[in-house]
C-alpha cells in the first residue's frame, strides 16, 4: 500500500503519538514549534482526503489488516472529509497563535501539558469524524473530552476548574449514555460497525430496544453538542478556559458532535428509523427555536464577553438543529454550511478576544471600552466576524441563513423564516453591545491604554476572519461540498 492509502490512519494517528513526544520535550517553545508542524500536517491530509472522495469515492483503512466488521475500520466519504478539513484547518490556525496567547493565560509550567493536551484533543477529534466503529467512536471521543476538560482546568482564573470539573460531570452523563446505546445496538445485532449496523438495523421493523438505543445515543450526543436544554456546562467552559481553548473547542468540538449525531441519524439508524419512525424532528425542531430566540436573548445581557459569545453558539448550534429538523436537502445542506461558516466566525472572534486579554487583562466591557482607536486593527477584526454572525451579505454568515431560509420557504415553514430574522435582530443587540463599548465609550478611570495586540496574535485571527469574508463572497467551494454532504445522507447519491 502506498503513503496515499495510509491516509486515513495517519489522519489520527500522526497527533496522537505527537502528544506524548511533545510531552517529553523539555523546551516549551520547540514543543509549540512541534505541536504546531503536526496541525500543518493534519491539514495537508484532510486536504488530500477532500480531493481524493471529492468525485464521490469511499475510503476505507482496515487497522492490523482486519477487514470489518471483525477489525476497526476507518471509513472517509464527502461528509468526514468536509468535517476533517474544518477541524484541521482550525487547529492549523490555532496552534500558532497559541504560544503568546498563553503566556498570560497559562501558567509557564503548565506549557509542555498545554500543548499535550491540545494534540490529543484534535487527535481525539479528527478520530470521531474519521472511524467507521462505533465503539471506537466512544474511544476517541473520551479521549477529546478529557484532554478538553485538562484544558479548561488551566486557566488562571480559580473558576476555571470549578467549569472543568461541570463538565466533566456533564461530559460524563453524556458519554454514558452514548456508550449504553451502543451497547443496546451491540445487543441488538452483535456488531459494532457502523456500516454493518446501517444494514442490521434496516431489516429490523419494530424493536424496543433500538427505540431505546436511539434515545441514549440522542440524549448522549445532544449534551456534547450543547443542545438546549443540554447545555449548562457551556457558557462556564468558554468563559473560564484560556482564550484560546474557548476558541479551538467553540469552533470545533460541538462541531464535531453534531457531525456524529447527524452520521447516527442517517447512517446507522437511517432516515426512514429517525425521521419516520422516531419522528425526532419533532423533538429538535422546538428545542432549536428556543435556542435561537431565547438563549440569544440571554447573550444580550451579559458583561462577560466570551459569556456572550458561549450563549451565542448555544443559538447558533440552534440553526444546525433547525435545519436537520426540516428533513430536506436543503436544510441539511444549510446545517452543514453553518458547521462550517460558524467555525470560521466564531474561531475569528475568540482569537479576537484572546488578543484583547492579552493586551486589556480581560474581556468584560469595561476592559473594552476604548479600544477602537488603541487596537484599530484587532476590533475591526471583530466587527467583521460580527457582521458574519448577524448574517450581513458577503459574510459566511449570510449564506448559511440564506440556505436555512431557503429550506424553510420550501417547506412552507414562513413562521420559522420569521424567527430566523429576528434572531438575527437579537445578534445587532448583543453584538452592538460591544461595539459601542469599544469605539464610544472611552476608558474606564482605572484602566490602563493599551497598544495594538502582536503580529503573532493578529495574523492568526485575520486569516480566520478574511475566511469569513471569502467564503461569503466564493461560497461555491463550501455550498458543493455541503450540498454533494446532504444528497449523500439522504440517499440521493450513490
């Protein structure tokens, strides 16, 4: 087999057997230039994943020369190929921004464990997008959680392991329940799959058992992803980890949920189980309108600024929800889109926010009020990723709307067309907030002026936010891919 075809497991294993290495690097600076060339390399793979299923073509990597479904096998189409280049090229930006951010954030000692922690998660990460094993997927998903949860807990803020430590109890439940549904799906048809499932599962017609798997399986997912009312564990975890974990995680980890929860609700179980059957959508679709409408009310009044941008995602993960809800292909080629363009947006505005503790001390409103004109450079970067995050054209933001939109007209759902508009209101009010703040209002008595965040910070969080731009301008790339993503999941290509 060529370097070509081993691919797919150099794709986790590359990061994986990098954490203990970076580990052992003695000189913290070599272990982030280490860490770093891994993301790159990541990157690098998940790009010739994309190009190499981009005609419709399956991968699959047997481990040990075990050929499923006895063996693990890791299996890469359209989707985990769309699902690993978003990961990786997060990771790809975050990793060099990493090193000034944490100087301030993280204490010195703590370093080498930093960067261990951040390889295993994205190894963790691109693992659950990539295998083809439902208990491998478990696996690697406790693998993220707890190098995530080692993250939160190295913050400087005291606050910061009482947030670890929620979510770790939460994470948990979640991760319990997830394994019991797969262990009733083992049950079930003694095989753990995931395509071998998909074929079991379709010739079985009524079962309480795999009505209870799915339940698991959902309820498990839907506190990983954060879905409301599963999301408490959230806002603590963004506002207390360091600036650049709440950037990495909120740009990725939910993400990856989502993708998981989605490969479960059409691959494993099916369309016709989830949607027929179950008939879930009616149980997503009112939990995402809350999510949008109200959880977005509640970022209106909040001080802390990473606060707001934690209750934000849980509104913006309520578009994802919303539409896979629709059970259509436009909706689903909508929630897709919005995997993608709220990395990009969110990703851009927690670096933002890193660049301004950095410099400021802090993110609340008062440590903001003034910057416009000492840090010219760093809040236009945030009001662009806002501008994103409201929906303005020529944003990312405004195609993954205008998509939602769209699959809502199509359905003839025009009262949720209308929730979609004024939760976009509601993002003007949260994110004005800050902007005032910065370009008028001016210093706090008390607060030092402050100077424009480094070239390491600002370059970093500048190629997150020209993304934001250029696939809001060029969306055909990101539309295709999402789109060919959706056929796939409802059978619509082979």
């Amino acid at each position: 087999m060529t370097l070509t075809g081993h691919l797919p497991a150099l794709q986790v294993v590359l990061p994986l057997l990098a954490a203990p290495i970076c580990y052992l690097i003695s000189h913290t600076r070599l272990a982030w230039l280490f860490s770093t060339l891994v993301s790159w390399l990541c990157l690098a793979i998940s790009i010739l994943l994309v190009i190499q299923t981009s005609g419709g073509d399956v991968l699959h990597y047997a481990f040990g020369g075990f050929q499923p479904p006895w063996g693990i096998d890791y299996r890469v189409d359209r989707l985990n190929a769309y699902v690993l280049l978003i990961v990786s090229g997060i990771a790809a930006v975050i990793f060099p921004y990493s090193w000034t951010s944490i100087q301030k954030e993280v204490a010195k000692s703590h370093h080498g464990l930093f960067f261990t922690a951040m390889l295993l998660c994205l190894a963790g990460l691109l693992g659950i997008t990539i295998t083809g094993d439902a208990f491998n997927l478990f696996v690697l998903l406790e693998i993220s959680s707890l190098s995530t949860y080692t993250l939160i807990s190295l913050g400087r803020d005291r606050r910061a392991l009482a947030a670890s430590f929620q979510y770790l109890i939460m994470g948990t439940i979640g991760a319990t329940f997830i394994l019991i549904g797969i262990g009733f799906l083992y049950a079930l048809t003694g095989t753990l799959n995931m395509t071998d499932l998909t074929n079991r599962i379709a010739s079985i017609d009524d079962s309480r058992t795999l009505q209870v798997a799915f339940a698991f399986i959902l309820v498990g997912f839907g506190l990983k992803l954060a879905m409301f009312p599963l999301h408490l564990w959230l806002p603590n975890a963004y506002a207390f980890a360091p600036s650049v974990v709440s950037a990495f995680i909120g740009a990725t980890a939910t993400k990856v949920a989502v993708y998981a929860l989605l490969r479960f609700l059409f691959t494993v179980f099916g369309v016709k189980f989830s949607f027929e059957t179950m008939q879930v959508q009616w149980l997503l679709m009112p939990l995402a309108l809350v999510a949008i409408l109200f959880v977005s009310m509640v970022a209106v009044f909040q001080d802390g600024m990473k606060r707001l941008l934690a209750y934000s995602s849980v509104a913006q993960i309520g578009y994802m929800l919303l539409g896979i809800s629709l059970v259509s292909v436009t909706g689903l080629t909508a929630a897709l889109l919005h995997l993608f363009n709220h990395a990009l947006m969110k990703g851009g505005l927690f670096l933002v926010l890193g660049a301004i503790a950095y410099r400021a001390g802090g993110t609340r409103l008062e440590h903001i009020a003034g910057l416009g004109k000492q840090m010219p450079y760093t809040m236009a970067a945030f009001v662009i990723g806002a501008l994103s995050l409201i929906g303005v054209p020529l944003t990312v933001g405004f195609i993954s709307k205008w998509y939602l939109i769209l699959a809502t007209m199509e359905r003839g759902y025009w009262p949720l067309t209308v929730v979609i508009l004024i939760s976009s209101l509601l993002a003007v009010i949260y994110t004005w907030r800050i902007i005032e703040h910065a370009y008028f209002q001016p210093r706090a008595a008390g607060m030092p002026n402050v100077k424009e965040a480094p070239l390491s910070l600002l370059i970093p969080t500048w190629v997150l936010i020209f993304a934001n731009l250029y696939f809001g301008i060029q969306s055909e790339y990101s539309v295709e891919l999402a789109t060919s993503a959706a056929e796939m999941l409802f059978g619509v290509m082979p």
